[in-house]
C-alpha cells in the first residue's frame, strides 16, 4: 500500500500574493493539481494533502477532487514538522509513504512511478529523488556510494571544496517506509539557524537509503516567485506542443502557441500562430484553427476552421466555418458544416446544420433550425432588464438585414422576415412577415437653411 503526503502550508510570501502559493495556476491547473495529477501512474491508497495557511482556501481549490485528506498544521515549522502531522492519521497504515511538495508541479508520472518502484525492489527505508544539476550552488548535496546509496547529504554551506563538486542535489521527494519513519520523526530537533524540523534529518536515522536520479533535472524545479512560475510554464509548454507535433498536429509558429496539457488535438490539426487552446478542449481532425484565435473548454467537430475568433464553452460540428472576429460563448452548440461569420456574437445558442449568420448578428438564448439563414445586423433582443427570454427559428426561415426579434418569440418553418423589421409577435410555418412603417416620400421638400426670425 502506498500513502503520499502533498506539503501545501506555506504562504509562499515571495510570490507577492493573497494566494497560497500551492493555487496559483499554471497551464490551467494550479500547482498542487499538478502534483496530484503525477500521481496517476501510482493510484495510491491515501492522499493527505498537508495544509495551513489559508488552508480553507486550498481546501475550497481542491473539492472537486474526491478522496483527498486534509491535515492541518497550525505552525509552520519545516519539513520534518509537517509530516509530524500525519502521525495520527496513519497509525495503522503499514506501507510506504510518498512525500511531495506542493511547489513542485514538473514531475512526470513516470518519475514517481521509477521511485516507487526503485524503493520497493530494494526494500529501503527511504528512498531520495536526486538531480544533477547544470548549477548547483545553494542546493544540499547528496553523497552517495557506487550503489546510489545516500552516506551524507550536506547543505550547500557546509560543503567543503571537494563536495561543492558534486551536482547531485535532493529534489525534496521521498518515498519512505512508513513504519520505520514514525519511529524517528518524533525524534527531531531544531538544532539548526532557521529552528525547523527538517525531514533530511530523519533520513540520518534510517538506513538503507538509497537515491534515484531523474534524467530530466527540470522536473524539481519548485516555484517560489513568479519569475518561477512563467520558467515553469515555459518548460510545460515546450513539453506539450513537442508531444503534439510528434503526434500528427501541425503548429505553424510554436514559439507564439500556447496549448494547456488539458487540451486534445487529433490527427492532421493545424494551429495557427498567435492562437491559445484552454481548459477541456478538443479538436477534431483536419480542422484548422486561427491565426489569432481562443478556444476554451470546447469541442470543435472535425475539418473545421476558427479564423481570428473567441470560443468559450462551446460545441462546433463538423465542417462548420468561424470567423474571423466571431464571439461564441456560454455554450453554444452550432451544428456541421455551418457558416458563422464575421462580427457575430452568440450566447447560449442553439444552432441547426447548414445555417449561416455570415456577419454582423447578435443571437442569445435562441434555438435556429437546419438550413436557416440570418441576413446581417440581425439581433434578438432577449432581455427584458429582468429576465432573459428565448427564441426560436424553424428550419428553412431566414431573416433580411437589420431584423429585430423581440423574444419571447417563435418563428415557423420557412418564415422570411423583411428587412429592418422588428418582429414582436409568434409567426406560423411558410409566411413573410413585415414589421415596419411604411415608407413616405415628400417630393420637393428641403430643410430651411435660415432660421425664422421671432
């Protein structure tokens, strides 16, 4: 059986936030997402995630995440101290314990899955993740034999000249025997500057301890600043766009993409540049999306294209056509091979296949046929400065340019309204409907250009 405990207390006072540093978002999940979510290679049996300052607010973060433990600890006192706190939640746990931090949102699955796995092969006490680094000044290092097995780690100012050689630092990720480990962190002391209980104190009391390097010394990068947080974005983008292109998806200028780990592309996409893919999105094969556009938490159907546009909560079908300067928002769904065009706006609309609103258009909360045509500086005025009200439009209608519909309204199957009317009232299937003064003409009338005297 395997446990982890996620250390989320601190504030994280460098990040200049309200924030608990542990919710700060990066690349659509905050960070301690990020750590939960490495965890899915391991499926472990307990999640405690360790919590204190403004732990409500980490606790709220994290709801819709089930299973998970919270174990509070009140002072922020090191390392050691927090996992002091799962004693009484794990008494009558027996297996391994998998240490992690909160601030460190770069470790792969496979990494955790590699340190298991390595601990359990050679029953250690505990077992280190260590990285090589390019540069390690200010990092502990770790000294170990030709087994990988841990004989001293030693801070990086205590290190004597010989020692400072050595690039092998802890990555501050451990997987530990659980039972061992509870017979020692009682015994920790603060006998340090900074007055902590450290858990590198408690691996002096365990033996075998063994490392385990990671290849890519990127994945214990922690975030401490924001300058932190965009090099981690940085990277996590450079992995995701990199595992796309292998893939099949074509991104035509990655340097200027930016794709969430969230998101899922299919064969043969093309991403134009200066285009951003959020949140829970999916994009069909063969579609063609930007330049210039934003997709968030959408479904765009296959061998469609979004030219320049905003698409937030929404479903595009199959061979449909957006853009450019398209807003679709708060779920719309358009069916396949629709033409939605320039200038238009729609809200919680319901759209038929082989519909066009070619431009200048706004729809809310309306429900449109199949094959229904919606001429330009069409809008449906559905807000009554209470409530929000519906409108339908059968298959076949289609409505001129600079029509106003007054919802609540319904309009049958192959109505025609005339241009610039303005529509208050439900109109039967297969009908014209005109809604507008007639037109006077005064022949020989001009203004007077000069003002009558009084």
């Amino acid at each position: 059986m395997v446990a982890v405990a996620i250390l989320a207390a601190g504030r994280g006072t460098r990040m200049k936030s309200d924030l608990p540093k542990v919710i700060h978002s990066l690349g659509g999940r905050s960070l301690v997402e990020r750590v939960l979510h490495s965890l899915s290679e391991i499926q472990p049996s307990r999640r405690l995630v360790i919590v204190g300052y403004q732990g409500q607010q980490v606790q709220d973060a994290l709801q819709s995440i089930s299973g998970l433990e919270f174990v509070e600890q009140t002072q922020q006192l090191g390392t050691g101290h927090a996992v002091q706190q799962v004693l009484p939640y794990l008494q009558d746990f027996t297996g391994d314990l998998l240490v992690l931090n909160g601030d460190v949102p770069l470790l792969r699955p496979e990494t955790l899955q590699q340190l298991l796995q390595t601990h359990q092969q050679h029953q250690n006490a505990a077992t280190l993740l260590t990285a090589h680094l390019p540069n390690p000044k200010g990092y502990g290092r770790v000294i170990c034999n030709g087994q990988n097995l841990v004989q001293q780690i030693v801070e990086d100012r205590d290190c004597t000249s010989a020692q400072r050689q050595n690039r092998r630092v802890n990555a501050g990720v451990y997987c530990f025997n659980w039972s061992q480990l509870a017979k020692v962190l009682p015994q920790l002391q603060t006998d340090n500057d900074q007055q902590e209980y450290y858990l590198t104190d408690a691996v002096k009391f365990l033996d075998p301890v063994m490392a385990v390097d990671v290849e890519d010394y990127q994945e214990i990068l922690g975030i401490n600043d924001r300058k932190q947080l965009a090099s981690a974005y940085e990277i996590l983008q450079e992995r995701v766009k990199d595992a796309w292109m292998a893939a099949g998806v074509t991104l035509v200028d990655p340097a200027s993409i930016t794709i969430d780990d969230t998101v899922e592309l299919q064969t043969d996409v093309i991403i134009e540049p200066q285009t951003h893919l959020r949140g829970k999105t999916l994009i069909g094969a063969g579609s063609r999306i930007g330049p210039g556009s934003l997709i968030e938490d959408s479904q765009i159907g296959e061998n469609s294209k979004v030219l320049y546009s905003v698409v937030t909560d929404s479903v595009i079908g199959a061979g449909s056509r957006i853009g450019p300067y398209t807003h679709l928002r708060d779920h719309v769904e358009v069916g396949s091979a629709c033409r939605i065009g320039n200038f238009v706006e729609l809200k919680s609309t319901k759209i038929g296949d082989r519909t066009n609103i070619a431009h200048l258009s706004y729809l809310g909360n309306a429900t449109l046929g199949d094959r229904v045509n919606i001429g330009a500086g069409t809008i449906t005025a559905n807000y009554d400065g209470v409530n929000k009200h519906p409108t339908n439009i059968g298959s076949g209608s289609k409505t001129g340019s600079n029509s106003v519909l007054v919802a609540p309204l319904t309009l049958g199957q192959d109505v025609t309204v005339a241009a610039g009317s303005v529509v208050t009232e439900d109109v039967p299937n297969d009908c014209l409907v005109i809604a507008r003064a007639r037109q006077v003409v005064k022949p020989g009338w001009r203004l007077n250009s000069t003002p009558e005297k009084k």
